[in-house]
C-alpha cells in the first residue's frame, strides 16, 4: 500500500489507458488519484447497459501483446467468450460482388510474409502489388480494415499494414472476447485499483491541468483532442486517425444461412455476430450484430449506414423481417492510430511532455495494436513519472510489477 511520503500520481481519464496508469503507479507505491468526467469509467471500452450489450471501438483483446499477459497475472480478463467452431466456419467474403466462403489466394499468400519484410517507407497497396499482384493487394488491404477501421488501409505503412494484416488473420486466433462485453475487464480494473487505494473521482471533469499539477506528475489518458486542450492547445498532439460508421442490429432468431462475420474485400467493411460467441450480449433468442464501416472523407453516416445494409442483407437473410432493435453512430478519431509511409509509432506524440505531464491513450508513441498501445503507453508513462529525478519518492518505489 502506499505510504504517507509515497509520490502522488494524479491520471485524467478513466479508460483501458487510464485504469491501467492507475493500477501501475499504485502497485509501484505511488499514491494516485483518478478523475474521470463520465458518471462510469472505461472510456471507449465502455460496454452499453440494457438489454443489448453493444460496445464502442474495438472489441476483442488480442493475446499477442504484453497487456495480455499483464491481464491475466491479475486475472482481470475473467471468463472468455470462445467462438464455436462451427459458427468459425460461417465466415464470408465479399468479393467480387459476392458472398463467398473461402478469401482470394493472393490474400493468403501475403501472409506468409513477415511484418519486417515490409517497408515502413512505402504504402502497403504498392508493396503488396509486387507480391501477389494489385487485386490480391487491394483485398487483403480491405481485410484489414477491421483492425486499422481506416477507409483505406492500401494507403498506409506496408509495415503498419502487414503487421495487422498478419495478427488478425492468424491461426489459432489471437483475438478473444471478454464474456459480457468490455465491462467485464473495466470493472475488474477498478476494482484492483479500489482495492490498491486508488482514489477514483467520477463526474470530475479537469478543463485546466493548473487544477491538478504541484503536487506530483500527472498522466492525461484522454483522446488526442481532449489532450491537446488540456495542453494548451499544442499543435503536436495530433495523429491521423479513422473515421468509422457503426451499424448496431438486433432480431429474432438465427436462420440456418446466417453468417458468423462478413469481411467486404470490394470496399474496407466488417459486420460480426457477437452473439454467435457470447449470447449473453442480447436477450434470449436474439442475435446481436455490430457493422464497422469505415469512412472516406467525402461519405457522411448514411453512406455507411447503406453500405451496412448491403453486407446485412447479403450474410443475415430477411434480417428486416426479424429485427428488434437497431442504432447507428459514427467514431469519429477514435478508432486509434495509423501510420502512413515513412511514419511509425516511434513518430508519433510523445509521452513525455515535460514539466511532469505524461501522456496515454491510443495515439501516442507506443508499440502494439489497438488496446496494447493504451497498455505500453500507460506503463511507460508511469515508468516515466516515478523515475524522473523531480519526482523520486523518499523510500523507492518499485516499478518491477509493471514490465508484465
């Protein structure tokens, strides 16, 4: 537990990045304080209450990173929703103008190539053209687009690109799904974090870090653009990012031709039955559909919404006739960060900001996908602010419980 002289650790933001700060700097001995402007913490991985679970963002944790292990030594994940085989064999592909059941050759073919074969320098449409030809390349970008939810994946980092590429198409599969939606894992993160002492403050929203900065460093594990206020308006703290239409269905029954997920390789788009692995996301004898569609700069909310309808009516047969309940959004910059040519996650906002400001989130210069950016970055910043020389607490503090 901490102690009376322990360094005081202040986190604004009460996400995956946040709690995750939170519980670091406290097993470490700090002393910490969260503020959260929600009434509920966790952020974008905040699961929709009622009777259909949704989830805003991404949805799975991929058991590839750090963050995963770190998870499960403090058995935070709690119970996993396996996907049955047989509905892993529903998934489609459209391709070509059709729903099919097996993905283009060349689309295979790329992922035999290591992620550091490809260049960071070149975009991945132009990479991938070479290796098994330009409408092989443009599918396997459109595949991808469920881990970038960026309208145009061909055009980013062949090494951001191909790194996606390979970890969402792997066998045995390194996505997994907290049964329950993400709240599952947010309330066990905070209740570690009760449980540490951590002092959580929810409606507390913070407009001026002269509110909170003096008596100790400070991590903001807020969006870039929450960030970038908070920081003065700093020009720096900006990160290209997606723009994603987010189709939510709910209807009776599950017909026999109904498809566990349809990747579109024609145009980047997913569209996934999350009850074919958790049925507790929706009342009994409903499935529950979410469609990813992500946005090009000149497509509004209802270009996507129909581009969703397409892929429904294609994979859930008469889905209109059983529907119950539907919702459409759009994530707008927060979907995470990609990287174009020449850029990689080293490029991106640092996490040292001076002055004893440590950022976190999804944006920032840290390794990993999705949630493990969060996760690196958040560890890295506590790792930062407990032992940069102005902030050394009197007794030590012991960072070792952090590298998980």
């Amino acid at each position: 537990m901490p102690t009376p002289h322990a360094t005081h650790v202040t986190v604004i933001g009460g996400g995956f990045a946040g709690l995750t700060a939170a519980i670091t700097a406290a097993e470490a001995g700090a002393r910490v304080t969260l503020h959260e402007s929600h009434h509920t913490l966790g952020g974008r991985a905040r699961t929709a209450q009622g009777p259909y679970r949704t989830n805003e963002g991404p949805h799975a944790l991929y058991n590839g990173g750090p963050h995963w292990t770190w998870l499960k030594q403090r058995d935070l994940i709690g119970p996993l929703a396996p996907l049955p085989p047989l509905e892993g064999a529903r998934l489609r592909f459209h391709y070509r103008g059709k729903l099919r059941r097996t993905p283009p050759l060349a689309l295979l073919k790329l992922l035999r190539h290591r992620s550091e074969q490809a260049p960071v320098d070149e975009d991945f449409l132009s990479w991938a053209t070479r290796q098994v030809g330009e409408e092989g390349a443009r599918a396997a970008a459109h595949y991808v687009a469920v881990a970038t939810f960026h309208h145009d994946p061909g055009s980013l980092s062949a090494r951001f690109t191909q790194e996606r590429l390979r970890r969402t198409a792997k066998l045995p599969p390194e996505a997994h799904y907290p049964r329950g939606g993400w709240d599952s894992v947010i309330d066990r993160m905070a209740g570690m974090a009760w449980n540490l002492g951590v002092r959580v403050e929810t409606l507390a929203r913070v407009d001026d870090l002269a509110d909170v900065t003096g008596n100790g460093p400070v991590i903001v594990a807020t969006s870039l653009d929450a960030a970038r206020r908070l920081l003065g308006g700093d020009p720096a703290l900006s990160w290209p990012t997606g723009r994603t239409t987010l189709v939510d269905v709910a209807f009776r029954s599950r017909r026999r031709g109904d498809a566990f997920a349809v990747s579109d390789l024609d145009r980047a788009g997913w569209v996934e039955r999350f009850t074919a692995q958790d049925r507790t996301l929706a009342p009994a004898g409903e499935q529950l559909v979410q469609a990813q569609l992500p946005l090009a700069p000149d497509e509004s909310r209802a270009d996507g919404v129909a581009r969703a309808e397409h892929l429904l009516d294609l994979g859930f047969s008469g889905w209109r006739q059983r529907l119950t309940w539907r919702r459409a959004s759009v994530a707008n910059g927060r979907t995470g960060a990609v990287d174009h040519p020449g850029a990689t996650w080293r490029d991106r906002p640092a996490i040292d900001r001076g002055d004893g400001v440590y950022l976190a989130g999804d944006q920032v210069a840290a390794p990993g996908l999705l949630a493990e950016v969060s996760f690196n970055s958040a560890v890295e910043a506590v790792s930062l602010a407990l032992t940069k020389p102005e902030w050394r607490t009197r007794r030590g503090l012991d960072l070792n419980s952090t590298s998980g």
